[in-house]
C-alpha cells in the first residue's frame, strides 16, 4: 500500500498495465458506483473488462494515461478524439488522494494543446460533483443499454478554451 503523503506519478499507459487497469476498474466500478447502480447493473458494467485483450484494445485506442503510486498503477484516465473523457477510474483503496484529479487535469490540458473547444464526460451521480466542482456544467441525462441493463449517467461539458 502506497504510503499517505506520497503524491501520485502520471505516465502512458503500457500493454503490461492492462490487468492491473481491469481490476482498478472492475473494483471502482464496485465499489465506488454502489449508490448508483444495483448490483446486476454493477456486473454488467464490470463484464466489459472481462476479456482482457479487448478491454486492453479499447483502453490503446485513446490516449490511456496511468496515475501510479509507489510505481503501481493506482488509476487510468482515457482520453477519446480529445473531446471526451472516456473512463476515469481510481482504486477505491486509494481514493481522494488526488489521483482523479491529477488525471482530470492532464486531459483537460492535452485537450486544450490539441485544439478542443470543449471536454465532455458521462459520469455516474457519485463522480457529477466532482466534475461539477471542476466548472464542468450537465448537459443531459441519458442510459444506455451495458450487457442487458441500463445504466444512467450525466453528460457534462467543460470550455476548454477558458479552462
């Protein structure tokens, strides 16, 4: 376990990461979701990571960046056609250390170098306040259908540009 006052360290993402990334999310979804979602929906949701070649597929066509504490992966954040925060996942071990908001503050800033006017994110309730404290205002509520349940989210939106 990561010492408390150590700070996290922020690098791409390598093939080698994968299972460690699937576990972080399958336990964040877990975990960190359970307000949100029952439990058959929280195992749909997990199910996407299962196979692990095609979530390591998936996580390789973004820009996956891995925040690492004591070298470790701790959590991921993917960055999709600079617009969108895809996933923004941290192990719950590790929560409110700051590791989403070292992730956050990396896209938002590769976004903004690489021309985005704006950053968009579907988030769980339990993550809106978090995106809600960085300036990002909701735009929609939608579900979509994850492995036989439907999952809600909020999209929320960032300017970049006065970011």
């Amino acid at each position: 376990m990561a010492d408390r006052d150590e700070k996290p360290a922020l690098r791409p993402m390598l093939p080698a990461d994968v299972p460690a990334l699937a576990a972080i999310f399958g336990a964040s979804v877990d975990e960190l979701t359970a307000e949100d979602y029952d439990e058959d929906q929280r195992a749909a949701w997990m199910a996407t990571a299962e196979d692990e070649g095609a979530f390591g597929a998936r996580l390789s066509a973004m820009l996956t960046l891995v925040a690492t504490m004591a070298g470790a992966p701790a959590g991921f954040a993917s960055l999709k056609d600079n617009a969108r925060i895809d996933m923004l996942f941290v192990d719950p071990a590790l929560a409110r250390r700051g590791i989403g908001t070292l992730l956050v503050d990396a896209c938002e800033k590769l976004a903004k170098a690489r021309g985005a006017k704006a950053l968009a994110v579907d988030a769980p309730d339990a993550a809106r306040p978090f995106f809600e404290r960085r300036r990002y205002v909701p735009q929609s509520r939608q579900s979509v259908p994850v492995n036989g349940e439907w999952l809600a989210s909020t999209r929320l939106e960032l300017k970049v540009e006065a970011a």
